[in-house]
C-alpha cells in the first residue's frame, strides 16, 4: 500500500490543479471567465459557476395542470371532419344524423341501412386506428382503443412540457426546472425571475396561432354565436367599435395557414408602431402565397387564441413567406407575442395550481446559514482531527479542504444546481470525508501497539482498512443512487451533492492522504509515528 508509482502522484496532482482550476470561478464575479468558456453552458473548460436553485437565488414555483381532454376533443373534432370528408362529400352516402362528437366518441346514421357494411369500410380503410361499431338502431359509434388516447394523453404532456421549456429559455434565465409530474402536472421552476406575474402569463397562454379568410358575404351583428352559417365561426377581438363594444368576425372555419408553420417572429417597429414580423417555412409560404394571390382584397383574420388580433385586407400577393402582425400592441406585448410565436403553441390549456414567489433575501438568508453551519462543520471537524491524531490530522484536515474544493469543481463542471438540501449534502459530506482517515488511522494505532515497525503499521493500516472503507462508502452510494432515482426536487438536490462528496471523500481518503503520509515517510523515515 506504500508503493506510490509515479503515475499515481502525476493522477493526484492533476485532480487536485483540476479542481482547483473548476472551483476557482465561484469567487470571482460572474462572467469573468467568459473568455475561456465563450459563454457556452456546454463548454467543457473551467470558467463556469455553481448554479443555484430557486431556494437560495429566489425565483417563481408554479405547479401547472394540463387539460388533456382538450387535446382529445380535438382528436375526435378530426374523427368528425374525416367523416365528413369520407362519406358525405367523398361516396355521397346520405345520413338522417350527421356526425357528431358526444364525450370519447362520434356518433352518426345512414339513412340507408344497406350502406353500413360500404361505410365501415371506407371509414376503416381512411384511418385503421378507428373502433367502427353499429348499435341496435343502425346508430354508427366511433371511438379509439383506450392505449391510443392515452398515448394522446401522454404525446401532449410531454410537448407542453417542451413549450414551457423553450418558453423560459427564451426569457435568458439560468437552469430552470421544468419537469412532468404525475399524469396531468407539469413543475415549473425558475430562479433568479422575479417577474412571477409574466411568467405565468407567457406559460398559460395557448399561443395557438391560425389564419382564415374572413367571410365578407354575412355581417357578424347578424350572427348569433352557434347559429353561425355553415363552415363559419363567429370570433371576438380586441378592437372597439364606437359605441365601445368588441368587434366580431365571422370568419371561415377552414384553416388557410397554421402557426405551425412559423420558423421565426420577431418584434418589430412599422410606421412608429410596435409589430410582430414573422416568417414561414417553405410549405407555410407557398400556403401564404397563394391563399393572398387568390383572395386580393379579401380580410385575412390572424387569430390567436379563439380571439382574432389583426384583420388586415390583402392588399398584394405576398410570396416572400413573411408579414407582419399589427394591433393595438405595447412594446412588452409584442417581445412576448414573437416569443410565444417562437416557442409555439401549447396543445393544452394550462391551470395554475400553485404559485409561490421566493425573494432573493430569503435565498440570501439560505446561503448565509448554510455556509455558517459548513464552517462550523468544518472548523469543528478540523479541531477534532488535529486533537485527536495530531501530525495525521493536520494531513487528513489539508486533504478536507482539497475534497471541499473537489466538490465544488464537480458542481460547477457538471453545472448541477444547488438547492438547501444539497448544502446539508455538503456539511454531511465533511463528516464523513474523515471517516475513512478515522478507520485507517486507528488501523495504524492497533498495528503500533502490536509492536510493527511505524512503516509497516502504516503499510498494514491501509491495507486492512480498506475494505471497511470501501464497504461503508458503497453501501452509502447505494442509497444515494435510490434518493436520486426515485425522489424529486429537494431530494435529488441532497442526493446528488451526497454523490459528489462520497466519491471525492474516497478520492482524498484512499489517493490524496496516502501521497501525503507516504512522502512524509520517505521524507522523514521516522522511529516513532505522531498519532
């Protein structure tokens, strides 16, 4: 155990520069090591600080529901449309019910029973997925198996969780978590944002943008809304008539251009006035092109939400794939509308279930208390070691403060964000950094008082110790391997930072503290050992 090859002194001296290296960025104000990193968080070069979590750098906690159902009506919304499309307008098959959606299904019937086999058929042959079954009464019901709702249940959760992501990344926050609970929930955490009412409204809104021909031929203070004429839908805006009541349109059902197609927006400034300049993609612009081609001089309705916000009419052809979107915008509106527009649509409505609001001097209160109770824990620590086996404490205290350093390098690479529980992590972690030197240590003490020569008791120290070491710290790992795997939130920031400081606590104990005492004994080549 006393061999020391000159590889293994190149290894220790090499972590210990590396780590001093990745730590080094955490006292120095942030950014100024930009100019080794480039500003990338990926950047694999020391320059990159801890991170820390919405419990110490304050920030806003939402807990969101996603209404799933909405993504299933509209599932069974476009079950109705190819039902429609297939037997109505396709095989001209007459019906005495039209389709109809009614809870997780679509209902409907022929009016010539003789024509339901040919029905079935044709509905089976346009989408396989679908259950097709007739009741008693010649009554069609259409439903999907239960594991393709779910997957839609599912499909839609994880693209919110996508959106919200892309969302708050937009806003150039630091580490935000943003993660699926359960079935319907979705955790959002954002530290350093002390903007908490923006925030949920940049995550609640929909942002589902669209585009339809408004339909010049009827007058909307004509039309009551659900007795609109047939493919038409009668939305609201934002815009006042004179008498100060919202105008309605009534605008063509069809879609002409989804906000699916949008690659880019941006905020922009046109005759003085804030707008929103967008940009589609290739089939998105050759939509555009020909839907303004063909209807110069008709309104085009740019709606978002159910609510129309522009209405312009198509004064030219517009073949370029881009245009702008006016209203009664403010310079806030329109950064949060073409960020909205860039992170895309949510597929489901989103329901706040809880909000709280951490101040950063709370955050700050949680970083002082958790640096006393560290220093504390170390000075208290460092005392005992020195007290208790003088000489090798002094050496098993020098490879502490080198295992705290470890730890922070480790962070601060991994970019890991730590929260309170990871700071308690860490002062546990300084316990049981010594531990490992505490069993070799008194290994040494029992081999001395069996009567071996100081070179061999510290020889048969280490070796006899290191199973124990070994045993104990794994066992540890284990349960912290679990804490991760199955906890959340604070418990993965505790397991995590217990991770780092066993690993590292081994490191020193089994690599660093040997270097140490082996070179002190070549060194010294002493008759009676200190400890």
């Amino acid at each position: 155990m006393l061999d020391f090859p000159a590889w293994k002194r190149i290894l220790v001296l090499v972590v210990c520069l590396l780590g001093l290296a990745y730590a080094a960025p955490n006292f120095f104000p942030k950014g100024s090591f930009d100019f080794l990193t480039g500003g990338e968080a990926g950047s694999p070069l020391p320059g990159k600080q801890l991170s820390l979590g919405l419990d110490l750098q304050g920030g806003s906690h939402l807990l969101l529901h996603a209404d799933t159902a909405v993504v299933v009506r509209e599932q069974f919304d476009s079950v109705e449309d190819l039902v429609r499309q297939e037997l109505l307008r396709g095989a001209r098959i007459r019906m005495t019910e039209t389709p109809r959606v009614r809870g997780d299904a679509v209902t409907f019937k022929l009016r010539d029973q003789g024509e339901n086999d040919r029905a079935r058929s044709l509905l089976r042959e346009a989408d396989p997925r679908l259950l097709v079954d007739i009741v008693d009464d010649g009554q069609f019901v259409i439903t999907l198996p239960e594991d393709e709702l779910l997957q839609i249940r599912e499909n839609a959760l994880v693209q919110a969780v996508e959106v919200i992501r892309r969302r708050v990344d937009e806003l150039g926050t630091t580490e935000p978590l943003i993660q699926q609970q359960g079935q319907d929930r979705i955790l959002v955490q954002v530290p350093g944002f002390d903007e908490p009412e923006r925030l949920k409204q940049l995550i609640g809104k929909t942002a589902k943008l669209t585009f339809h021909l408004v339909d010049s031929s009827v007058a909307a203070s004509q039309v009551t809304p659900g007795r609109e004429p047939p493919g038409t839908i009668l939305l609201p805006s934002d815009d006042l008539d004179g008498s100060g009541r919202a105008i309605n349109f009534v605008v063509k059902r069809r879609v002409v251009v989804s906000g699916e197609n949008l690659v880019d927006a941006q905020p922009s400034f046109q005759d003085g006035r804030p707008v929103v300049s967008f940009r589609f993609d290739a089939i998105g612009g050759k939509r555009f092109g020909d839907v303004t081609s063909d209807n110069v001089g008709q309104l085009l309705a740019i709606v978002l939400d159910g609510k129309v916000i522009s209405a312009p009419r198509i004064q030219t052809a517009i073949v370029g794939g881009s245009g702008i979107i006016t209203g009664q915008f403010t310079v806030q509106a329109v950064t949060d509308l073409a960020l909205l527009l860039r992170a895309g649509a949510l597929p489901a409505d989103l329901t706040v279930l809880e909000e709280r609001t951490v101040g950063p001097g709370l955050g700050q209160d949680s970083i002082d208390a958790g640096k006393i109770a560290s220093i504390i824990g170390m000075v208290g620590v460092i005392v005992f070691m020195v007290i208790t086996y003088g000489l090798f404490g002094v050496m098993a205290d020098v490879a502490l403060l080198i295992n705290m350093v470890l730890i922070l390098a480790v962070l601060s690479a991994l970019q890991a964000t730590l929260t309170l529980p990871g700071i308690a992590g860490i002062v546990l972690t300084i316990g049981m950094a010594v531990d490992a030197n505490v069993l070799i240590f008194e290994r040494i003490r029992e081999e001395l008082r069996n009567g071996r020569t100081p070179i061999s008791a510290v020889d048969a120290g280490y070796r006899r110790a290191l199973t124990t070491i070994v045993d104990a710290n794994l066992t540890t790992l284990i349960a912290a391997v679990f804490l991760f795997a199955f906890g959340s939130g604070p418990i993965k920031g505790f397991a995590v930072t217990l991770t780092v400081g066993i690993v590292t606590s081994m490191f020193t104990a089994i690599m660093l503290t040997r270097f140490i005492v082996v070179m002190w004994l070549r060194r010294t080549r002493p008759a009676v050992l200190p400890i």
